[in-house]
C-alpha cells in the first residue's frame, strides 16, 4: 500500500511539473530561476551596501565577491537531489541538457549580480568618491563566474551547501594569504588582481580573462564528471 502511494505521488508530482511548466532542465528556465529569485536580488542589495559604505577600493568588497555571487543559484542541484525531483527533471531533459543548465546559470547569475551591484554603485555613489575609480565589468563578471561555479562544484563533491557557500571563500582568502605573505610575485593567482588588474599581463585584461576562462572550463568538467557519477545511482 504504502508502495502504490509513493508511486502515486511521484507520479503526480512529475505530472503537476510537466503541466505547469515549472522545470529546471534547461538553460533558459535555470537561468530565469536564478535570476528572477529573491536570493539574485538579496545578493545585489548586500554587495551594493558594501560599496556605498566602503567603496570599491576597499578590501572588504574584494573579499565579499566569493560569498555573494553564491547566493542565486550555487546549491540548486543540491536542492533537487535532496528533494527527491531529479529523476523527472533528468527524464524530461536528459542528464548534459539538465548539467550544463544548472552549472550555466549558475556561473551566468553570479556573474551578473556582481555586475549589477557594481553599475548600481556608479549610479548611487558620490561623482567625487568615484571619479578616480576604475572598473572593468568584464573582470567583475568572470571573477563572479569563477567563484560561482567553483562553489556550485564543492556543492556537487561535498553533497554540502555549507561546504558550498563557505569553502569557495576560505580558498579564495587562503589565495589572498599566501600572496600577502609569501609569493607577493605571483600577482596571476591573486584574486584581488582579477578584479583590479594593476599589474602587466600578456593581452593585458583579456590575458585574465583566458585564464580564468580555462579554470572555469576546469571546473565544469570536474563538476559534469561529479554530477554525471551521482545520477547513476539515481
């Protein structure tokens, strides 16, 4: 009895899904989850409070981008799993449509709140506080892809959002330590210096964006492989 009711309800459940519309197996609807969410709007109202009170200048902010990019959609396939849903979003998308869609979002909305947070800022701020203030978005935005992607990967080893939400910080910060500390010559791994770039690279900025370009690339593979493993025994 208690068999034929589960069966009922899973079926019901992917029914109610299937009729709604409401799926989180492809790239267009991940993206407007993680977007159109109360975490996407929670996460460009901190960041955007921590530059009108400190600036973009202030260290404060440089360590904040690990942890807010996270907020949108860093645990949404931990979510699913745990809920018990992956198997109707896996057999309504196939298993590389459902991946990417969640690691591509992911990585798309924590790119593009930090991007917000910082056109907001320009906007709000004091002409004075910023005129001497430079910004490249496109380093704004791949540092927010990186660190969301790399978080949403730790979600995937650790079956953690706790791991997920604070390990992608402790690396980061981890980074910026031995930089200060010990290897102050090796500015290519300073996180800092991804934002700022105030040192000469090969392609200048674009040298950043190619190589964190190919860590993201990295970290998808590792997170596919993660994720492809665990829906196995699914």
């Amino acid at each position: 009895m208690k068999k034929g009711v589960l069966q009922y309800n899973c079926c019901n459940t992917f029914f109610n899904i299937h009729k709604t519309g409401v799926l989180m197996n492809s790239f267009e609807t991940d993206l407007k989850r993680a977007v159109i969410s109360w975490r996407f709007a929670a996460g460009i109202l901190i960041q955007l409070t921590i530059l009108l009170t400190v600036g973009m200048d202030d260290k404060l902010f440089y360590i904040s981008v690990p942890i807010v990019c996270t907020f949108p959609y860093t645990t949404a396939w931990l979510s699913d799993y745990q809920g018990g849903y992956i198997k109707f979003y896996i057999i309504r998308s196939g298993v590389k449509s459902y991946i990417f869609g969640k690691i591509s979002a992911c990585g798309i909305s924590g790119g593009l709140l930090e991007v917000t947070a910082c056109k907001l800022y320009f906007i709000m701020a004091d002409k004075e506080k910023i005129q001497n203030i430079s910004c490249d978005y496109r380093l704004i935005f791949i540092s927010g892809v990186l660190w969301a992607v790399f978080a949403a990967a730790l979600a995937a080893i650790s079956n953690s959002s706790y791991v997920a939400y604070g390990g992608s910080f402790i690396i980061y910060y981890m980074l910026v330590i031995l930089h200060d500390r010990y290897f102050e010559e090796m500015y290519c791994l300073y996180p800092y210096e991804w934002i700022k770039c105030e040192h000469t690279w090969i392609l200048g900025k674009d040298g950043i964006i190619f190589m964190l370009s190919g860590i993201i690339g990295i970290i998808i593979f590792v997170y596919y492989d993660t994720l492809r493993r665990r829906m196995e025994n699914v």
